[in-house]
C-alpha cells in the first residue's frame, strides 16, 4: 500500500472528529424565560450554598459526579460543562447553570424530574433568583470549608403559611374540626380533643402533629388526606427539632 493510501482512513477520522466538534455548540437560549434575580444582596453561605446542597449534592458532590460535575467544591463548580460556561460571574444570564435549573436546555432540567414526589423537585423563580443575584454580584465563594448554615424555621414565617394552605379549611376558628385549630400557634401546640398536646419538642419524633401530617394515623378517617408533600412535611418537622417557636 502506498504510503499516501494509507494516510487517507486517517485523514477522513480526523476530518469527521472536527465536524462533530465544531457542531457541538453551546445551545440558543431564550433568556426572556429566565426568572429575574432577586434584588437585594446575597449571602452565600446562608442561601446559595444551602440551596446547592439540598437540591444537587445527591448527584454532584463528593460520593457522585453525574456528567463529570462535581458543585460542592469551589473548584468543580466553576468547571465548564459542554453546555458552556457554567458559571460567568456577573452575567447570570450567559451560565449554563442558569439555564439548566430553568429547563432551557432540551432534556437537561437541574435537578431532574424523579417519579418518587418529594425525591426531586425542580427550584422555585424566587430561588433562581436568588442564585442569579449570587451570579451578578460576582458569584463570590469563599476559598476553604464553607461554615454549616441552619436556617432557622418558624410559625409565623413558615408553618403558617403551609398550614393556611394545606390544613385551614378544616381546622380554624372556634369551627375547626376535631377542636384542631392550625391558623394560630397557640392552636397547634395546643392540640385537639383527641390528642391533647400535638407537639412535643423534647422529643420530635413523638409528636403526634407529625404522624398525622405524614398520613400514619390509622384512627383518622382518610388518613391520606392529612398527608403533607415530603419537603413540607420535613419542614414541620424541623420546625418542631428547633423547638416550634
């Protein structure tokens, strides 16, 4: 075979190689659809690095790296995904990061749809809002460990507004049913008339508040009907570990 023959399968993988790359492109995004970022400061430690743990550690950190992405180190999270820059600090609207917890980019929603409720939900506009403000501002993160934040959950900021949504129609006023009055905190640390006391916070995982929520209580009728989404459900009982304040 001459020499030149030879060279030709080569030159023609070489060629199709760089075709594919050069197809390979960052894809168009509509920033329109993008939520606005939110417009105040951010703090880091307290509201983007939380978020980042809840809602992606489970496939980006330390044990698994899904896509070779890794966002619980300053370093893997700066690193350039085939999707773009991931992280543009300043232009929010040019990070893939943006554009995948928006689900703008074809089958690549951060985090992904999961058929258990509660495994994985998608993050709220005012989330991506507060991550595209963090951007903005610089996307600073600070170089060594990252100080655990526990953000504190309360009645009036927190149970409240669940329970207005999910349990007043049944259990307010001097008309709440079973005598459970879930509109105030005096009515839910009171309890009804068949329990008593509904929460007991020297030991959580004996609140009857919490048994009933998660859809356990067998001496309810439809007990399924008491049954809050998983992240409400843990935030309840979180409240109750902070002492249901």
């Amino acid at each position: 075979m001459k020499p030149i023959a030879r060279l030709l399968p080569i030159a023609a993988l070489l060629l199709t190689t760089t075709l594919l790359a050069a197809d390979k492109k960052p894809p168009v995004i509509d920033v329109s659809k993008i939520p606005l970022p939110a417009p105040r400061k951010v703090d880091f430690e307290k509201e983007v690095y939380p978020m980042l743990k809840e809602s992606c550690f489970s496939c980006h950190g330390a044990e698994k790296q899904k896509g070779k992405y890794r966002c619980d180190t300053k370093a893997g999270a700066f690193k350039d995904t085939d999707y773009g820059p991931t992280i543009v600090p300043g232009r929010s609207e040019q990070s893939s990061l943006i554009h995948m917890v928006c689900g703008l980019i074809d089958e690549m929603l951060m985090p992904p749809p999961s058929d258990k409720p509660g495994k994985s939900e998608k993050l709220t506009a005012e989330q991506i809002g507060v991550l595209r403000a963090w951007i903005d501002q610089g996307a600073i993160w600070p170089d060594g460990p990252i100080t655990e934040f526990v953000k504190p959950v309360t009645f009036d900021g927190d149970i409240k507004p669940l329970f207005a949504t999910a349990c007043a129609a049944c259990h307010s006023g001097d008309a709440a049913k079973g005598g459970f009055q879930a509109d105030t905190l005096a009515g839910v640390l009171k309890g009804g008339k068949s329990y008593g006391a509904s929460v007991n916070a020297a030991a959580p995982a004996k609140s009857p508040l919490l048994t009933i929520v998660a859809g356990l209580d067998e001496d309810l009728p439809l007990p399924e009907k008491h049954r809050l989404p998983p992240k409400s459900l843990e935030l309840v009982r979180k409240w109750i570990q902070q002492g249901a304040k």
